[in-house]
C-alpha cells in the first residue's frame, strides 16, 4: 500500500526539464536547490505549497496532483 508521503520524482524531473534544469525549478519556485535535489531524487517529498509552484513554474505542464497522486488536493486549502 503506497504512503500518504509519496510523490512522483519523474513529476519532478520532468518540472526541471521545463524549466531548464534543477536549479532555475529551484529559482522558478522560489525552494532551494538542496531541496528540489532532494525530491528530485526521492529523499523528500515537496510540500503542497511547493507542488503549486511547481504548476505554476511549469504553466501547468506538471500538475500538482501528478507530483503528489496520493494528496487530498480536495480538501486542502492555503489560509
């Protein structure tokens, strides 16, 4: 049974590859490089705010949903 913590690191990869590389993801979305290497790589996993970046950085290229499938997306809201 996957964990609620998962993400897709080629959702990630693929964000990079549209931006440039890691580190322009990284400055698009305003994270540091240490962090996007990390979810990059599957040792962290982005926070929803970031995963919103993500789409935005990428005009919706990546969704949000696609990097975090297992997200209630529905029921999350930024206060």
């Amino acid at each position: 049974m996957p964990s609620r913590d998962m993400h897709d690191v080629e959702a990630i990869k693929k964000a990079a590859d549209i931006c440039g590389s890691l580190s322009k993801l990284a400055i698009a979305i305003g994270a540091n490089y240490t962090s996007v290497f990390k979810w990059a790589h599957g040792k962290t996993v982005p926070t929803p705010l970031n995963c919103m970046r993500i789409e935005k950085a990428t005009r919706g290229k990546v969704k949000k949903e696609e990097i975090r499938p297992n997200f209630d997306w529905k029921n999350f809201k930024l206060i």
